[in-house]
C-alpha cells in the first residue's frame, strides 16, 4: 500500500520537471511536508477544470453510501473496471507529486511487534508522480466525498523485503498523458502498465518517530541505523 509520502520539494520544481518551461509561477504557503497521511490535503496535479492545476486535495474518497475511506486503488481492480474505480478512469485522474513514501517492515511475532520505517525514493533523487483517481470537480467540496486514491500495484523483486505493494510512479512523459482529460481511457488505463520499474528506487531505514505522522522534520527522511529484530 501507500500508507505516507513526502513532499518536500517545492511546487515549482514538480512543475518543471514535467513542463519544462512553465508559464505560470506555482507556489505553496503550506511548505514542505516530510510525513503525509491519507485524510490530510497533499498538493495534486490535475486538468479536472481543463487548465492544468496544482493545488491541495483530500487524500482518501468516500464513495456514496460507502463506510470505507479508500486511500489507495488497487491496479488490478483499476483494469477490470471494478466498482468503484470505472467511473473515475475517464474523467478523474490526477497526479500526485511526490518525492518519496514510507513503508514499516515487521520485526519479529508476537501482540505487539516492533516495525522499521524506511524510506523510498527514486534512485536518482528525482520527483515521481503517482498515479491518482479523483472524485473533485469544479465547484464541488474539498471532503471525504471528492478526495482521491493513489493507485498501487504488486511490488516485485527486491522491494517486496519492505512491503508488497507500492504506488505506480509514471515517468514524466506518461504522467502527462495520465493526466491529460481528452486522452483516451483506454490508453491511459495501459499507460498504468509503464510505471517506473523496482529498480528506480532504493530505500533506506529511517528514525522511528515517523510512525507518527506529527511527525513533520526534516530528518524524518535521513538514514538510521536500523532497529535490532527481537531475539
């Protein structure tokens, strides 16, 4: 799953990584933010007005009649047109910018094992852009109602050591079409397909004060050294 990301970049440089020469400038008085839980406003990217938009959406949607906040869409469920996610493939998806996420690898058994959190990134310390599906339309409320999920798939190869499953990161050049409302959905559905592969992340084990997600200094991204696994 995709439990926590950071955002510690600024706006612009999102922005410029996918619009090289952007015409507008973007900027964001909430700052950097180092511990990002679903039910908060995480910055999005989107075209769900038709001009292209950053700014801070709810992260989780509640669909109707539903008593579960979903944070994260399943790729799988995503492909087949499951309920709920067919009726936001064609006209709700968004990008999620981001620099990184958390997992938390269990150490030991027992009622209340200690978990390690680690950090991943893109190897090259590049921004990613997840894959999201919105509910958000102009006008309409920024709540439970309209939020969004960040789409996930299996994780494979060696990432599955911290968790099995991770958000689907697009590289810049399909983020834009994922993003862009008159691409075809099924095309975009198979754009799903091309996300980064393992082998653009690495990871690394950080201070257990991330587990809260008051959590919010700078080092909550820096390297530790990892907790000892119970005898």
């Amino acid at each position: 799953m995709c439990g926590r990301i950071v955002q510690k970049s600024g706006p612009l440089d999102y922005v410029e990584r996918i619009f090289p020469n952007p015409h507008r400038v973007f900027d964001d008085p909430a700052g950097p933010r180092y511990n990002i839980p679903p039910g908060t406003r995480p910055l999005a990217m989107h075209r769900l007005a038709g001009e292209f938009e950053l700014g801070r959406l709810p992260w989780g949607w509640r669909p109707h009649n539903s008593k579960y906040l979903m944070s994260n869409a399943r790729l799988d469920k995503v492909l087949a047109g499951a309920w709920p996610w067919k009726m936001l493939t064609s006209h709700g998806r968004i990008l999620v910018p981001a620099d990184g996420w958390y997992e938390w690898k269990q150490l030991g058994t027992g009622p209340k094992p200690a978990k390690q959190p680690y950090y991943i990134h893109a190897t090259d310390g590049a921004p990613l852009y997840f894959a999201g599906l919105s509910n958000w339309r102009p006008g309409m409320e920024k709540d439970e109602a309209h939020g969004f999920a960040i789409v996930t798939n299996d994780a494979a190869g060696g990432m599955i050591d911290v968790h099995d499953r991770r958000p689907v990161a697009l590289p810049p050049d399909l983020a834009l079409h994922w993003m862009d409302p008159d691409f075809p959905t099924a095309q975009a559905l198979d754009v799903l397909g091309l996300g980064l592969p393992e082998s653009a992340f690495t990871w690394h084990p950080v201070r257990p004060e991330v587990g809260s997600s008051r959590y919010q200094m700078p080092d909550a991204v820096d390297p530790v050294e990892p907790l000892t696994p119970p005898a």
